[in-house]
C-alpha cells in the first residue's frame, strides 16, 4: 500500500462518519421542533455526540491530519510544492480551521448551550472537511503520486504505520471502525 493509497482509505472512513454527523443534526432538529425545546436531548445520545468528537480529534486530527502535516506535506514541500500561497498552504489553513469547528462542538457539549449549539460548527465541520477532501483526492494526492512515485509512496506508508502505532496505539483504529460501523446501523439505515 502507498501512502496516498492509505489517505484516501481514510477519507472514506471520515466521510462515512461525516453523514453520520448530518444525519444526527437532522434527528437534533427534528427533536426540537417535536418537542418546542432548545436542548432536544431525547433525540441523539449524547454519548454518541462525545464519541463523535473523539474520533474527530483522535482519528481524523491527530493521526490523519498529523500524516499529511508531519510527513507528506514535507516531503512534498521537498519535491518543490510551496507552502505559502499553494496547496500545502491551503490544506494546513483548512485542518486549522476544522480544529476551530472541532474546539466549538466540545465547548457546546460541555456548556449549557445544549444541543442546538452543537449544531452550526457540526455542519460547518462537514462542509469543510467534504470540500477539503475532494481537494486532496482530486489534486493534492494526484500531484504527490506524480512527484514522489509510487516506490517512496510505499516506504512513506511504513513511516505512517509508525506514526499511529506512536500517536494513538495499537488496536485503536480498528476500534474507531467498529464506532463508525455502530454508529451508521443507528443513524444511516433506511
Ligand atoms: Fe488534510
Ligand atoms: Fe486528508
């Protein structure tokens, strides 16, 4: 597997927890107008909403935004991509962005803003990280199989198996595909 190759498998897994996310904002709203209350807390678990958010920070932001920040990014930077006012710029400025959205979420669970807070930076989350990603599947990661080919995409692969061994540990992946897959049998059947 190269590192792109492992990127996009990813993407795929953040953009199936992203539907989840619009699908609970759906049951939130929908709670509030049954019920006429701003805090809807009937209608989605609020352990699922804290769940969410770890994957969040855990999955999405430390280990697959640290691959693209602490080892793609350079070695594209390396390879002659800039940072300042290029793509690289872009993609680091769009992760900080998402971190803003991610800090709005925890503050709303934490506060006394309930649910109806959690709502605007939920969807603005996934409006950003669903435009975000089709950038770097349709240009980013194309640029990178170009430049760095596919013998350095693989060896960068082992040092991204090092990185989340490191950063979140063994077995914790998996764990988050098992939230996902719970997670889309409660909010995304028909
Ligand atoms: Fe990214
Ligand atoms: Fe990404």
């Amino acid at each position: 597997m190269t590192a792109t190759e492992d990127l996009r498998a990813e993407h795929e897994g953040v953009l199936r927890m992203l539907d989840i996310l619009r699908a609970i904002v759906v049951r939130i709203n929908a709670g509030q107008a049954e019920s006429g209350q701003i805090d809807a807390g009937q209608a989605v678990p609020v352990t699922h909403l804290e769940s969410i958010l770890e994957f969040l920070r855990v999955f999405v932001d430390k280990c697959h935004h640290g691959k693209e920040e602490d080892i793609l990014f350079p070695a594209l930077e390396q390879g002659g991509v800039t940072r300042e006012g290029g793509p690289i710029g872009v993609m680091l400025q769009e992760h900080a962005l998402g971190r803003g959205h991610i800090r709005d979420m925890g503050a709303a669970l934490a506060g006394q803003g309930g649910l109806s807070a959690f709502v605007a930076p939920a969807l603005a989350y996934a409006e950003l990280l669903t435009q975000h990603i089709a950038k770097e599947n349709n240009i980013l990661f194309v640029m990178a199989d170009r430049l760095l080919g596919a013998p350095a995409l693989t060896q960068m692969h082992e040092a991204f198996e090092r990185l989340e061994a490191e950063r979140i540990g063994p077995g914790r992946h998996e764990a988050f595909h098992r939230l996902l897959d719970d997670l889309a049998a409660e909010y995304l059947a028909a």
